[in-house]
C-alpha cells in the first residue's frame, strides 16, 4: 500500500539551560490518499510541532518523515521546500496572506511558483468556488477574517495538492464563519481527493475527520484508527 504520509517513530527535542526538553516522543502513523486525520491535544501537547515536522518544515531530531514516498529527514532544507512547493498546501489560524498583494494575487502565488499558464484565471475560479468572485481586487485588509481564510482555502487548493496541512484554520473564527469555512474545506477537499491533516482544539471539528489521534505531553495516548500501545494508554490516565 503507498502512503501518502508515513511518520515512524518521530521525535523532536530542543536543548534548554543545558538540558534536552522533549517536546515530541516516539510517534508514528500512516495516511493513504484522500484520508482525513486531525490531531488534537491540549496547548503545549506537540501538535503544532507533529505537524511541522510533517510538512518538512523542521527536522526531527529522531524518526522518519515519508511524504509522497519521498524521505524528508534525508533532504537539505531547498529540497524539502522543493517537495511542499509540490506536493503540499497549508491553512493558518492567522491566514498567512501577504498584506501588500490582492486577494487574486495571494491565490496567484503558487500557481506562478510552478510556472503555470493561466494563473490569473485559475486563481479567479478557485476564488469564485469560495465565494469571493467580486472580491479578487481587495487587499487582506479590506476583508473580513472569514474572507480571508476563504482566501487562504482557495491559495491553498490553487497547486492542487497531495495533502493539506491545516493548523488551527478556524481558530479566528466566530462560530457561523467557521461553519462556512468547514463546509469548504471538506467539499473542496473531496472534490480534490486530497489527503487532510488538522491540528485543531476544536472537538466537534475534529470529528468530521475520518481519524482522531490525541497527543499528551508529547505522546501519543489515542489513535481512533489504530490502537497504540498500553504503556501510552496508561501515561493519559
């Protein structure tokens, strides 16, 4: 079976006053395409970390990162942005947007990274598709963050990506908003058969996915898709 994420035996420590603080131990699991996976835990559990650890955007101190069966812990840093730049989209709770480009620019950006024909009318589709067709010539500024993170979906599906990475991408979010933003996401991304990792506090988002791991202190303690072991089991009680 080809997975389009495999993460074995992950682990991430940082060295303060002199000592090792680990911050992510011993985590592994596998996603095939078009799987929906969140990560969920209290702040400070490690989620953010897994996540960037994922996306290649740090390396882990231990472990190994497959995405796209491509290894990312043997590559240098220009080669793992080279991997996101083609297989990788990413969400942001603050949206990420860049302030001096319109909204049809920021959604522009990737496809003109890959050197595509077309950006513009690309990008003037997909910002449709989210519901911004007359909003393309408006600076993050003069948007509200729901429009703006409408934005960022519509950037982020813009290199039709092999898996979605989306950190906390309702956090800035009144309730009605973050529905209209869900409901997006979810579509677009089965209409792309795209592979979704989520970080979210978000319980009630977390169960739109098809799997739900919990991360405590770093570890591991709950796979809805695969039990772990009983020496994790018992370090959440």
């Amino acid at each position: 079976m080809f997975f389009v994420l495999k993460v074995e035996n992950l682990t991430k420590s940082y060295s303060s006053g002199g000592r090792a603080l680990t911050v992510l131990e011993s985590v592994s699991f596998e996603l095939t395409a078009g799987d929906t996976f969140s990560i969920v835990g209290p702040s400070g559990s490690g989620k953010t970390t897994l996540l960037g650890l994922c996306a290649g955007l740090d390396r882990a101190t231990s472990g190994s990162v497959w995405l796209n069966g491509v290894q990312l812990d043997t590559l240098s840093e220009d080669q793992r942005a080279a991997v996101r730049n083609q297989y990788v989209g990413f969400i942001f709770q603050n949206f990420q947007l860049l302030p001096t480009l319109t909204a049809l620019e920021n959604v522009q950006v990737p496809l003109e990274l890959r050197g595509e024909k077309g950006s513009a009318r690309a990008a003037q589709e997909l910002l449709a598709r989210v519901g911004l067709a007359g909003r393309g010539h408006h600076y993050p500024t003069q948007l509200s963050g729901g429009e703006q993170q409408r934005v960022s979906l519509a950037r982020a599906f813009a290199n039709r990506p092999t898996i979605l990475f989306a950190d906390e991408p309702t956090g800035n979010l009144d309730a009605e908003t973050s529905a209209t933003v869900v409901d997006l996401l979810f579509e677009l991304n089965r209409e792309a058969g795209t592979t979704l990792v989520l970080v979210t506090h978000d319980l009630e988002l977390a169960a739109k996915t098809q799997r739900v791991v919990r991360i405590k202190g770093g570890t591991m303690i709950s796979d809805s898709g695969t039990p772990v072991s009983s020496a994790a089991s018992s370090s959440a009680l």
